[in-house]
C-alpha cells in the first residue's frame, strides 16, 4: 500500500506502530538480505485468525522466529531471535 493510504486508513497510534514495523522490516533486509524472510500476516484477515489460534496469541504484535514467539513491540527482541537462529543455522551446517 501507498504511505498516504495507510496514514489515512488508520488512528494515529496504530500508523505509528505500522511506520516503526516498516522501519524495522526494511533494516532486516539490509542486515540479513536473503537470509531472512518476512511474512506479514493481518490478524483481522482469515489467515491471521487462524494462525493466531494455532499458535496461541492473544496480543499483538507478535512474532514467531523459528518456531520461538515474542510477542511485543521491542524489536531489539526479535532481532536477538533472528541473530540466534541464524547462529544456530550456521553452527549445524
């Protein structure tokens, strides 16, 4: 979607924490490039109801990095998650 509809399509606080999810996303790329993938799933959507279900959460936002779920807005959580995986990854080749 294009900034300016997401702005408007959204309250203040929610397109805030969508700008910093954007953000963040956009630094993994340049991190990580092919090494990690992203999938972002609306939890309004079918989709995200299930797997929120599937997967037990219950707040948001959430993340699940291996298998492993945080759930929160702190980032530098999930990026810790990432880093050990991709370790672990390179460690059992």
């Amino acid at each position: 979607m294009h900034q300016e509809q997401i702005q408007s399509a959204l309250p203040d606080d929610l397109a805030e924490e969508w700008h910093a999810l954007s953000e963040w996303v956009l630094g993994l790329a340049h991190r990580y490039g092919s090494r990690v993938t992203v999938r972002l799933v609306d939890v309004a959507s079918m989709e995200g109801f299930f797997k929120s279900l599937f997967r037990r959460l219950h707040r948001y936002p959430a993340f699940v990095v291996e298998g492993t779920k945080y759930v929160g807005s702190d980032f530098s959580k999930v990026d810790a998650l990432i880093s050990e995986c991709l370790t672990a990854q390179r460690v059992g080749s």
